[in-house]
C-alpha cells in the first residue's frame, strides 16, 4: 500500500486505454449498488482515513483478490484500519473505479 494526495484533480485520459482486458459492464454503477466485482480493473479506490485524512491509493485488483466479490463497495469504509495511526474506520471513494468519471 502506498499514500498520495487526493487534491491533485483527475489525470484526464491515463488509464482508459488498458482496462478492456477483462470482461466488465460498460455502464457507470451508481455507489449505493456497487459491489466489489464493478470495480474496474486498472482503476483504484481511495480511502481516507477518519482520524488523520491520509489518504491511500488501493488498486481495485487488489480489492477483488481480497474480498467476496458481491460485498457492498459502501460497506467497506468501516472495515479499514490504516496503519500509521492504528484507527479503524474510513471514507471510501470508488466513483472512479466505478466509472463515474467516464
Ligand atoms: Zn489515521
């Protein structure tokens, strides 16, 4: 796992070409739907955690290899716990790796 910044704005374009690898709905999942199996491969989620504001970066294979693949994406936030600082509970943002921003 590896921290970054999430102010940097989306970076247009850079991963749309190699996420048609493996056969994956087209569509955008709206998040209160979305399970683990709609995160698109080649995207990542970001997880903020609710004590310090780090942020990580965690690649959604790396989510899919990990958890049952009909879990709630929206339930996962309580789940973490980040290292660093020991607290466990944070915000999941996966609009990207849903496809919310094309
Ligand atoms: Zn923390």
């Amino acid at each position: 796992m590896f921290f970054d910044r999430a102010e940097r704005g989306p970076q247009y374009g850079v991963n749309k070409t190699r996420t048609q690898a493996m056969p994956e709905s087209p569509r955008m999942v709206p998040l209160y739907i979305a399970r683990i199996v709609d995160l698109r491969v080649g995207q990542s989620v970001s997880i903020r955690c609710r004590a310090c504001g780090h942020v990580a970066e965690l690649a959604a294979i790396h989510l899919r290899e990990r958890l049952p693949r009909d879990a709630f994406v929206k339930h996962l936030g309580p789940q973490f716990r980040y290292q660093l600082c020991g607290h466990k509970g944070a915000e999941v943002d996966a609009r990207r790796a849903l496809g919310h921003y094309g």
